[in-house]
C-alpha cells in the first residue's frame, strides 16, 4: 500500500510539473493522440497550468500523509 502511496505521489509530481512548464510537449501530446484515435476537434478550455499546480499539490499532499503515517522514512 504504502508503494502504491508513493507512486502516485510522485507520478502526480512529474505530471504536474509537465503541464505547468512544458505545455508544448503535452500539445504535441494531444495532437498526437488526436491523429492517433481520431478524434474530432473540439473547443475546450484548457486549464493545464492550475491542473498542473493541482498535481504538484495532491503530490506533496500525498508524500505528507504517507510521511505522517510513517510509510515514508527516507524522505
């Protein structure tokens, strides 16, 4: 469990810092992935900055909790 924990924490990290300073690698991403599946354009908002800040939270949030719970005694 406590793996799982830290997994996710830290793969929230690195998503989170992908979208908030490198929003062009996740556009080629997306494009990609649209030609990929075929996907039709739409007009969304896109809100990759504060998703990324959020990840980044959930993240630290995790690492605390799992530090808390005495999971995590190395970091």
């Amino acid at each position: 469990m406590e793996t799982l924990l830290l997994f996710c924490s830290i793969l929230s990290i690195i998503l989170g810092i992908i979208q908030l300073f490198f929003p062009r690698l996740v556009d080629s991403v997306e494009r990609y992935l649209d030609q990929l599946f075929h996907i039709t354009e739409h007009n969304t908002i896109s809100f990759r900055r504060i998703i990324g800040l959020i990840l980044i939270i959930v993240g630290v949030v995790l690492i605390y909790s799992a530090r808390k719970n005495h999971f995590i005694l190395s970091i």
